[in-house]
C-alpha cells in the first residue's frame, strides 16, 4: 500500500503544469524522487519560458516597494538573469564551490532574493540571518558552519568586522550597500553594469555604428537585459535635433561621447525638459569634471564615464551606486583585473602612474580579444608578463579609481575617435603641396583634443595663400580617408624636428601644442 500522501502547497497557479504534474506524482509514490533537482533551474526557469510564450498572468516575480516611491519589479525571465549574474559573483570574484556555505544576512531586500537563487544555482548553502544578530550570533553561526563566504548588509557589517578575525574559515565579506568598506567585495560593484539596463528601458546610444560602443550599448549589452534600443539616423551631428530628441521620445538613458557632452552644455538646457532621462553614459576619450559639472547642475543627472577598447570592452567603470570622482574613469570591472604597470610588468602602487594593463594570467578573461587576425607580432607587442597593455597611461589611486593620463603611443583620441597620425600623414603626401608632414594632437575645448598637422611645402606652393591651402589640404584628406581624421588644425614649417637617424620627432611638436617642456 502507498504511504498517505505528504502535504504540499495546494495552490496550484504556484506551479507550472509540468512541475505539479511531476510533484503530485511523486507525492503519490508513483514516480521516484528525481536524481536531479534545481528549484532555479526546474521551476524558476520553467516560469521563465512560459513568460516568453505568453503562458503567464503578466505579473512580476518579484515586487518589491520600500515605502518612499522606489520599487523593483522582476519577471521571471530577469530574475533567471540576474540571478545567474549574482552567482557568477559568487563563484568569480568571491571564488565559492559547490557545496560551500554563505552566510548571508540582509534586511527585505531585493538582493536576499538574488543570493538565494544564485546559491541554488550554483550548489551553494544559502544560511540566512535576521540582521537583528549581534556579533556574538553571528560569530557563533560562522564559527559552527565553517562559512567560507558573508554577504552583508551596512546593518551588521561593524558585528561582522568584530569577530572576523576569529573565523579562520571566512575568506571573503561581500557587502550589499551602495558604499563602499574597506575590506569587503562589493555586491553592487561586482554585480551592477554600467549601462545599469532593465527590459523597460530605452536606450539612445549615439555612437557610429562602426565602434565598439556600438556592439556594447546598441546591441549585446542592451539587448542582454532586453531594454530597447533607440536609434536616430541623424547623418550630421546636430545639437538642437539631438535635444529635442530627448524631450520627444521616453528615452531613460542615453550614451555618447564627451565631445556631444561638451557640446550640449553650450546650450541653455534648463529649457529642454527631457521625457524619461535618468541615466547617462560616456566614452571614448576623457571627460572633463567642468562638464560633468555642468551636465548635472543644468539637468540634475550624473554622467557615468566608462573606458574600454574594441579589444576587451569596458573595463572601467563609475557604476550606479559607486561614488562618482570627477575626471575619473572609475574602477575596474568584472570580469577584469585591471592594475597598472611598469615596463617590466611589475604592478606599480597607487598614485604612480604607468600603463593600463589587465591581467591575462592565470585565468584569461571570457570577454579578451582572441589576436590581431594574421598579425601575431602585433599581438604578441600588447603582451607583457602577465599583462595585456592598452596603450593608455594612467594612475590608480587608493580607492581603487583609474585616472586617465594619455596615450603612451602617437595615437591621437579626438572626440572619441581613436586616430593614428601615419594614416593622415600618408594621406597628406599625396597633395602635390606637401613634401612632408607630421601629424600630432592639440589641445581643443570641444573635442578634447585635435589633429593637427605640421606641414613642409613643396617650392611651388611655399608662396600659396595659407588659409585658402589649409581648406585644399583638409578636404584632400577628408577625401583620401575617413574625414573624421582630417587635420583641423593645420601649420606650414620649413622642417620637421628629427632624429639623427631621420626620423620626425612628433613627441616634440606634440609637447610643444600641450605646453609641455
Ligand atoms: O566638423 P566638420 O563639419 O568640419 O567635419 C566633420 C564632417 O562634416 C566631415 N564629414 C563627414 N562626412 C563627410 C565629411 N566631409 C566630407 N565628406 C564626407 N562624406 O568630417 C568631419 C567628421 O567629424 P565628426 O564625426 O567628429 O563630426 P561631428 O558632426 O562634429 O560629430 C561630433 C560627434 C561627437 C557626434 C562625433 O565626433 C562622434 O560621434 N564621436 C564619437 C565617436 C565614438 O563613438 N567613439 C567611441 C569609440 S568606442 C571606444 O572608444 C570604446 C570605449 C567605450
């Protein structure tokens, strides 16, 4: 005879058809316990796929509200993501395996959810505590379940500090607050994005299809956390259609340049009341802290820098969440490692300055460039020791925070252009008038910065009308190549500084733009 059945939870809208199917069955001993279980994976994931068809009643997974206007609404599908980001948080950075223990002790927060579901995951034991734990509870608690792992909230984390040291089994405090301890792992840092997405966002990511912003803002990343993409044809850049780009369309967060930041800024946009604007993004050269200034007096919105290159994506950020340091491109993120180094490789303290670098050894990071297609000695330059080398100069300070100082090559960053002086120089050769040329950035107030181009005539053109030349050169080179690279400021010289091998000193004519001795 088959034992009485257990008592389970009857109502049944909890579960999809399948699940209930398999639980009744085996609550009436005619189907076997199955091997394999994963509420996240069976049941969450199963809820996920029925949103997907329409087989669901349309409300979130999760509805949290806190009393003052903020609230969080998750389908089951975004918590199956995010879910699946806390664990790689957990098993990444904090380093976690199967079968290890985490305490965790959070008020009614969004994130106890996301920490449950990611230790199902990933095989984890999820230990929850009230945060009403003194120190003397929680030391008891991590003490007899050997934890090897805390999150926390700000509540406890002065408890938890107390008693650590006598918990030789803890090997990481991850802390779940909006600011930073010293000590602990951030949940927010490690977990957050910068383009900080959910799927009722919309996006206007201004970049030129051909960049890597593109691929990030217009395509993976946003589509990722299923946010629409805005796109606005725009052919030439205009401020004036821009803004009232903003103040037609719900877009929540927007993503551009600096240069079209510095731009905006001219602009009295205390007029402009844009419709759903709240949260805005920059990259691709540096930000100045005046317009980041001006940016948020004039609209009340933060503008949150990111760096990166086509070859790795973004790997600093200023996050949501994350104090904003004025100039700083902030600090570096998942699934990086980013440090700076000295030519040898060596990993220079905090406030010295030397290259950007992130470290290949020993994991090699999911998201790093595979090589420079038939190009392995290019590839192999851009390795050093245990490092990748971005070509960028730049300090780390104390907190952690990358300060961008230049380029440590001839490369020239204007408006968010990456421009390489011998694609122009080369362009520049082939006008009659130009026996030869050096091309180096300088200074610009909109731009950043801008190519300039000193240039020896030919004897022919020596007596030429100069400004009527400089316009000649400029559209022959908007014409030889991408005109974004044309020389807008141009300088006729008798000789270029070199060498005594020959070759053209561009650093000297670079430091002499930048006032540089
Ligand atoms: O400024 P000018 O008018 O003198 O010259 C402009 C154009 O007029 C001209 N031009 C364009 N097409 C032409 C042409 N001239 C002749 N024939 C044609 N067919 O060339 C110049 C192009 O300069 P521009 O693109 O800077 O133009 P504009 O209108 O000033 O645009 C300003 C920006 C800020 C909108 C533009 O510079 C821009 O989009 N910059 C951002 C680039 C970017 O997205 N970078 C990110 C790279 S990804 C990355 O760094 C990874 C890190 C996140």
């Amino acid at each position: 005879a088959k034992p009485p059945g257990r008592h389970f939870h009857r109502d049944r809208q909890l579960w999809t058809p399948l699940t209930l199917a398999d639980f009744e069955a085996i609550n009436r001993y005619d189907r076997p316990l199955p091997k394999n279980f994963n509420f996240a994976g069976d049941v969450l994931d199963e809820w996920s796929q029925k949103e997907k068809t329409g087989e669901t009643s349309g409300n979130p997974a999760l509805w949290w509200v806190n009393g003052k206007g903020d609230e969080v609404k998750w389908s089951f599908r975004e918590l199956g993501s995010l879910s699946r980001k806390a664990a790689n948080v957990l098993t990444k950075p904090c380093g976690l395996e199967r079968g290890d223990r985490v305490a965790v002790i959070l008020p009614r927060i969004p994130e106890w959810w996301l920490v449950n579901v990611a230790c199902m995951r990933t095989g984890l034991v999820f230990m929850p505590g009230t945060i009403q734990l003194t120190a003397k509870d929680i030391l008891y608690r991590l003490r007899a379940s050997k934890a090897k792992c805390i999150v926390a909230s700000e509540e406890v984390a002065v408890a938890v500090e107390s008693i650590v040291s006598e918990c030789p089994h803890l090997k990481t405090k991850l802390l779940v607050s909006p600011c930073g301890r010293n000590g602990w792992l951030s949940f927010q840092e490690l977990f957050q994005y910068w383009l900080d997405l959910k799927s009722s966002d919309i996006i206007w990511n201004m970049s030129d299809t051909g960049w890597i912003k593109a691929a990030i803002g217009s395509t993976f990343s946003s589509w990722l956390r299923g946010a629409c993409v805005f796109v606005h044809r725009m052919a030439q850049f205009d401020t004036d259609t821009f803004l009232d780009t903003l103040t037609t369309y719900p877009i929540t967060t927007l993503c551009s340049a600096p240069t079209v930041y510095r731009m905006l800024v001219q602009k009295d946009l205390k007029r402009y009341k844009f419709k759903k604007l709240r949260h805005c993004l920059t990259g691709g050269e540096p930000l100045n802290p005046e317009v980041l200034e001006q940016w948020k007096a004039q609209t009340g919105l933060e503008l949150y820098e990111g760096y990166g290159q086509t070859e790795v994506g973004i790997i600093c950020a200023n996050q949501k969440g994350q104090e904003i340091k004025p100039g700083s491109m902030g600090k570096g993120v998942v699934p990086y490692d980013v440090q700076i180094i000295d030519e040898n490789g060596n990993i220079l303290p905090p406030g010295k300055e030397g290259e950007i670098a992130l470290r290949l050894k020993s994991t090699r990071p999911f998201s790093f460039f595979s090589e420079y297609v038939d190009n392995p000695e290019k590839t192999a330059a851009t390795l050093r020791g245990d490092f990748y080398v971005t070509g960028d100069r730049g300090v780390m300070d104390s907190d952690g925070y990358f300060w961008f100082v230049g380029r440590a090559d001839d490369v020239i960053i204007s408006s968010g252009y990456r421009i390489g002086p011998f694609d122009v120089e080369s362009a520049l050769i082939e006008h009659p008038a130009v026996v030869e040329s050096a091309v180096v950035s300088s200074p610009d107030p909109i731009r950043g910065e801008v190519v300039k181009a000193f240039v020896v005539l030919s004897a022919p053109f020596k007596s030429s009308n100069p400004e009527k030349l400089t316009v000649e050169l400029q559209d022959h080179v908007k014409k030889s190549t991408a005109p974004y690279k044309y020389p807008r400021k141009v300088e006729f010289v008798q000789e270029l500084p070199k060498t005594t091998t020959g070759k053209i000193k561009r650093n000297v004519l670079r430091d002499q733009e930048w006032g540089r001795t």
